[in-house]
C-alpha cells in the first residue's frame, strides 16, 4: 500500500469515527496478506476489528456506570453447594429471554446464600448483549427517592431508575419502609410494568411483604404488577459466608 492511500485511509477512518482502524490498518492488511484473503473476507475483518472493540468498551464503561458491586459471573457460582438450586432455572435465566420480553426475576432466600451474586451475574450477562443495566438495593433507592422528593427533583430522580432496561433492586426486606417510602416503590414498579425488567432479591417471603412495606394494600398492589411476568427463584441452602466457619456437610459444629 503506498503512503498516499495509507494516508487518505487514516484520514477518512478518522473522519467517521473509526478510531481503531487507523491505528491497525497496517497489521490488518499484512493478516490479510499472510491469509491471502479474499475481498469480502478482509472488509469482514476489519468491520468485524472495530465493531469488537468498541462493544468491548461500551461494556466496559456500562459495567464501571452500573452500581454493581462486583462483576462475578455465572461460571464462578459453585452450584454443587446449593444442591437445591434449579441450575438449569438459572442457566435459563442467564438467555435473557426475562429481560427480552420486560418480565421480573425474584431472587429470595436467607442471608449468604447467593442471592445478590446470581442477580449480579444475569446483570452482567444482560450488560454484555447490551441491554442497560443499573443496580442498587432498595434502602439507597428510597433514601435517594426520599432526598429528590423534598427538592422538588422526584420525577428526575424516578427517571434514572426508569431508564435502564434491566433494574436490579437488592435486599428488599431488611429496612422497613414507611408509608410514603413504599408508594414511591409502587411508582416504580408500576412505571415499569411491562416496560422494562427488574431483578429483585429479598430475604423475606411475599407473605411478609406487607410489613416491610409498612401496608398490606401496597404491598398487594406491588407484588401484582410485579409477579405478574416473572420467574421466582427460592435459594434454601445454608450460607456461603458461613461454610469456612461451620462444617455445614457433616454438620460439625451448629448453626447460631
Ligand atoms: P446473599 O445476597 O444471598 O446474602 P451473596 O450473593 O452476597 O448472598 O453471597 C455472599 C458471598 O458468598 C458473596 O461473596 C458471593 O459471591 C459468595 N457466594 C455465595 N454463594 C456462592 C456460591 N454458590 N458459589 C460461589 N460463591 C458464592
Ligand atoms: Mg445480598
């Protein structure tokens, strides 16, 4: 290739915004060379080069934007410690149809057993094939809510957690709401009632509910819209936090 071409290559890539080719044209067109590849074939590579690392880095900063605590996969969960979790239920989970069609995943069960790990994993699974994702357990939800609402900022701030296509809302359940906080979460969940899709842990049963919620009437009109689409997981297995602490397997020293 001589140095004009080269030249106007680089110009016009960096005129459209192909940022990674004007810096790989070089080694591409020798890979090309070296396979000896055909027109169709090295106008695929190159396409193929750029669209790679751009999806590499829209995931990248997504992940760095999304409030997660940290990006476990699926591949790190050692499911033969839940011997009675569904994996094939989760596996399934982890194809995204959930957030395709907007319905819910509820993940419940006690403290340690892997609840927030498998909701940060489908997150990461669904940022990955490029839907938006955002995470955040209820209480900074609510705090959040709460600050907005007295500035007059509520429905900006309801926005954010509107938009993405997959909100993740962990550990419902541990802080009781009051009244006004629990509407704010049925403005929510209503809002996004077959809108978008939302993956909610809680260590609490949907029967007790209704006295996280501070209301029973809230509660049923949550878990409506909530439950109406959506898959339910139940983790019933002992603590991951606790398994180097206790011989949860031969049962050597007991549970507090
Ligand atoms: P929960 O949200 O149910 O309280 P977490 O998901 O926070 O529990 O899990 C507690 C810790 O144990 C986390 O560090 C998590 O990554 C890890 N963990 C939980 N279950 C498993 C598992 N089956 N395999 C690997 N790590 C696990
Ligand atoms: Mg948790």
């Amino acid at each position: 290739m001589n140095s004009l071409t080269s030249d106007r290559i680089r110009d016009h890539a960096t005129k459209l915004g192909l940022t990674h080719l004007t810096e790989s044209i070089g080694p591409l067109v020798d890979r090309a060379e070296q396979a000896q590849l055909g027109y169709l074939d090295f106008i695929d590579l190159l396409l193929g080069e750029e669209v790679g690392l751009r999806e590499g880095r829209r995931f990248r900063n997504a992940l760095r934007l999304s409030g997660l605590p940290h990006h476990k996969t699926l591949d790190d969960f050692d499911f033969a410690f839940q011997p009675d979790l569904d994996v094939r239920k989760v596996r399934d989970l982890a194809t995204l149809e959930f957030a395709r069609t907007k319905s819910n995943v509820v993940l419940l069960g006690p403290p340690g057993v892997g609840k927030t790990m498998i909701a940060v994993a489908l997150a990461v699974a669904a940022c990955q094939a490029g839907f938006s994702i955002y995470f955040t357990t209820l209480d900074d939800l609510v705090r959040k809510l709460r600050a907005a609402d007295t500035t007059g900022r509520f429905n900006r701030q309801l926005a954010t957690y509107l938009r993405p296509a997959v909100l993740i809302v962990d550990e419902v359940g541990y802080l009781p709401l009051d009244r006004a906080e629990a509407n704010m979460v049925f403005q929510l969940v209503s809002r996004r009632y077959e809108r978008g899709s939302m993956i909610i842990t809680s260590n609490k049963a949907f029967t007790e509910w209704g006295s996280v919620l501070g209301d029973d009437v809230l509660a049923t009109a949550i878990l409506d819209r909530l439950l109406h689409h959506c898959d339910v997981i139940n983790i019933n297995g002992p603590s991951y936090r606790l398994k180097d602490r206790f011989n949860l397997t031969t049962g050597g020293e007991t549970m507090p």
